[in-house]
C-alpha cells in the first residue's frame, strides 16, 4: 500500500520534523538520541559509549524522510546525529569547512568533487573496514563508479538513481498513439518515439510531444550509449570523443527535434519558453516539497528523467490522468540505453570518530535503512535485494510499470563523469554546446575545438588512471 508523504514545513527559521519528533535547522540541529546511557548497542549486550557525529547535506527533503530510521539508530546505538542540511551541492560550504580543518563528519558527497578531496586526504578511507566486515560491494550492492579511486574505497553507495522515460498515457489515447505496453509488452523503437511525440505535439494548445534536456553531456548520452559506443571513457584514456560519427548523429538529432520539428520543449524558441513558464505557473520545482514539473501539468507526451521523479510526482499528478514509465527505446536493433545517476556518503579523513563514521555509514548501507527505503519508496536502494520492494506499483497507480527503472542495469548504461576539474568540464561543454543550439556556432567547426578544450581540463592528479577497467557504456553482469 502506498505509503503517505512527508513533507516538511517551511518556516522563516528553517525546516521542521513534524513527523518524526525532531528539528531540522538551517544550521545545525541535533536529531537527538532518545535511549541515552545504557542503551544496548546490538552486540552482545554491550554498551556502547555515547558519541556524537555531524552530517552535511544538501537534500533536505530526504533528511525529514530519513528522520524516523535515524532516531531509532541512535537510541539503539545511543548516538546522537546533528543534521545541517545546508549543503546546497556546491561543495562551497564543505571546502571552507576543510580549510579550517572542521569537516563534518559525514556527509553526503557530490560525485563531482570527489577526487581531489580523495587525494587531499579529506576522505576517510574505508578499504580496510569493508574487508574487515566481509562486505563484497560488487556483489551485493549496485556501486556509482566513484566510490573507488585508484583501487582505494572511499565512499559508500546507499541510493540510486536510474533514468527512463515517463510517458502520458492521456495524450497518447487522445492523440491516437498506440501504448506500447498494450501493443507490444513496453517495447518501442526510436522512431515508434519519435512518432509519437509528433503525434501528441501541439504548440499552439501548449502541448507537446517531448521534455529530453539535451544540452548537456549526460543528457544527450542515450542517442550514443544505445549504439555501444561513448563520447566519454575512462580506459585506457580518460578522454571525450566528439569526433564520433554517433556523437554528431545524435547532436543533430536532438537540434531537430528542438529546433526544426519543435516537439521537445526544452528548445530554444521564444514560444517554447512561454510555454515552460505558463506550465509552472510560479509553482514549486520538483525538487521541493509538493513540488511540479512540466510533465505534471498533463501536457507533455515523453518526459526523460530520473527514477526520483516518480514519487515526487504522485502529489503534483493525482489522478489528473494517466501515466506510466517506458524504456529508453531500442536504436537500430540494439536495447535502448540509460544514465545512473546517484551520490554516496563519505566520512572526514579528519574525524575523532572514524569507528562510529563507519558504523553509521554501514547502517546506511546494510538492510534495516535499505528495507526503510524501499517500503517507503523514499529512493532507490543500493543494496540489490531490496530494489524489488521498491519497484512496486503504488496503490494508487497499479496499472504503472517501474522495474523498468530496474532493466536500466541489464543494458549498457552511463555514469557520473569525474576528475579534479569536473565541474569545469561540464560548465565549458554546456555553455559550448547552448550556443549550438541557439543556432549562435555551427556543429561543423565547434566539436574539435571543443573537445580539445574539454580535454585540456581533464586532471586526475598523480598516479595511474584512478578508473582503470571501468569503460563506458559500463555493461550489464
């Protein structure tokens, strides 16, 4: 059954735990132990010291949803969690706090940042506790690719974040697109896609085929993954290739379907950005609470996007009408590729609780918090047992398909792109690509000099490749 929503309350002071009977602060608010000396620390009946630990994250959110599994870890482990989720993901905040050697304790990482605080020694190694506790990451959980560098483990994975295709099962019967779950078991093709988006797309009634954000490197990577072929690699070279026949095919298949055909609202046009802006209507962003997005206003036909979209939308949507998921669609006879998005938690090379680090980060990670997760759909288990139990219809909606979330890792995927100047990477090809787009620079002429720039940027510090075996598309085990 479907589990009710918790949604925080904002007020001029911060976010509030109605729920689960603690304070979330801009700053730092402890969600404090309730068992207090004595309690039984789940081992033999010993008694563990009290022990205080701080954690920084940029997902408020999730932090009131979390809020119930966290109080009981710490009566039982009579710990007390300070919570500041004013994180932001710019890392801005954490960098300063390492500087001044004060870094939280844990925190929740963007994936980005992550290789120089690994080699800055800001990261707590976790190699040796993993062995220790005969943890097989591989084996039993779905790993981000960044949680290792240089064959070192420093970070753990606890959630993920699968991308597919939500589509509007509405607009497709109104507009005479056969469902492809009632035709063909959830299979389609590009061009079945393509098809349907002209179908459904009707500017002038602010209704459109497609949302697919194409402008950056992520985006645009299942018109390429889905051949076998990458733009990005990690071995033996970390390098881009724009100089890929499949790269140019596919930016200049997105450029149609913005700029031409005008089906994917995402484009450039003036009339394109009225009609995002009178869709949201001033309302929430998906990412707050009872958030929209444009695909909650019922007028787009195929909205790519992540997993976390899903529970988000079951407030915006209701039952405004009917929708359901389908796979990035098959590419010339080959099974439609996805992105794997998702951020591990790391702990403070520095902290004065490195034990304490690791068992909280266990707990994340281990099937109490991982069955939490999937019982409320909160996010994505990291732990493969538990996806089944999340990847279940909601009560509400028992006609949808969401394992196809799960098939995501059956086919070649993508993942995070990562080094020291990552940041810089993605900031240069957006801006890069955005003119292409806008029709401001031509394809021919811009991707070499382009990707000898994006190249120029890549650093990985001293040493050997830190991604050695790990070569894009990653491929189903």
């Amino acid at each position: 059954m479907m589990q009710p929503r918790i949604t925080a309350g904002l007020t001029r002071r911060g976010l509030t735990l109605g729920t689960a009977s603690a304070a979330l602060a801009v700053g730092s608010v402890a969600l404090a132990a309730c068992g207090g000396a004595g309690a039984d620390s789940g081992s033999g009946g010993a008694v563990k010291p009290p022990v205080k630990l701080t954690y920084l994250s940029w997902r408020p959110i999730a932090m009131e949803q979390f809020a119930p599994a966290w109080k009981a870890y710490q009566t039982k482990n009579n710990a007390t969690i300070e919570v500041d989720p004013s994180g932001l993901g710019n890392q801005e905040k954490l960098i300063t706090m390492f500087a001044s050697d004060s870094g939280p304790d844990l925190w929740d990482a963007n994936t980005s940042h992550l290789p120089k605080m690994y080699d800055n020694g800001f990261v707590l190694e976790l190699t040796k506790y993993l062995s220790r506790d005969k943890i097989a990451l591989d084996k039993d959980w779905a790993p981000l690719g960044i949680e290792r560098w240089r064959q070192k483990t420093y970070a753990v994975p606890y959630w993920l974040e699968p991308f597919g295709i939500f589509y509007n099962k509405s607009l497709f019967r109104a507009r005479g697109v056969d469902d492809p779950w009632e035709k063909s078991k959830g299979s389609w093709t590009l061009e079945q896609m393509v098809d349907a988006a002209r179908k459904v797309n009707n500017p002038s009634q602010d209704v459109y085929g497609m949302q697919w954000g194409m402008g950056d490197y992520h985006g645009i990577g299942p018109l390429i993954w889905s051949h076998n072929v990458s733009h990005l690699q990690y071995d033996p070279q970390m390098k881009f290739d724009l100089q890929l026949p499949q790269f140019g095919n596919a930016l200049n298949t997105a450029l149609d379907w913005m700029n031409r055909q005008k089906f994917n609202i995402v484009g450039p046009a003036a009339e394109m950005a009225d009609s995002r802006t009178r869709l949201l209507a001033g309302k929430p962003g998906i990412d707050q609470p009872n958030g929209w997005n444009l695909f909650s206003s019922g007028k787009i036909g195929i909205h790519y996007r992540s997993v976390n979209d899903w529970r988000r939308m079951w407030n915006s949507i209701g039952t405004a009408f009917e929708w359901d998921m389908l796979p990035v669609p098959t590419m010339n006879g080959k099974p439609g590729a996805a992105w794997s998005a998702g951020h591990p938690v790391c702990a403070y090379g520095k902290t004065k609780s490195p034990d304490a680090c690791w068992d909280f980060a266990k707990f994340l990670m281990e099937d109490e918090f991982q069955g939490f997760l999937a019982e409320n759909q909160f996010l994505v288990p990291a732990k493969k047992k538990h996806q089944a139990r999340f990847f279940r219809a909601p009560e509400q909606y028992k006609y949808q398909h969401p394992t196809v979330f799960a098939d995501v890792y059956k086919k070649p995927y993508g993942i995070y792109w990562s080094h020291y100047r990552a940041g810089e990477d993605s900031a240069l090809y957006n801006a890069e690509i955005g003119k292409i787009i806008k029709g401001e620079m031509s394809v021919q002429g811009t991707l070499k000099d382009l990707e000898t720039r994006l190249n120029a940027l890549i650093d990985t510090g001293p040493g050997e490749n830190p991604f050695k075996g790990i070569r894009w598309p990653i491929q189903p085990k």
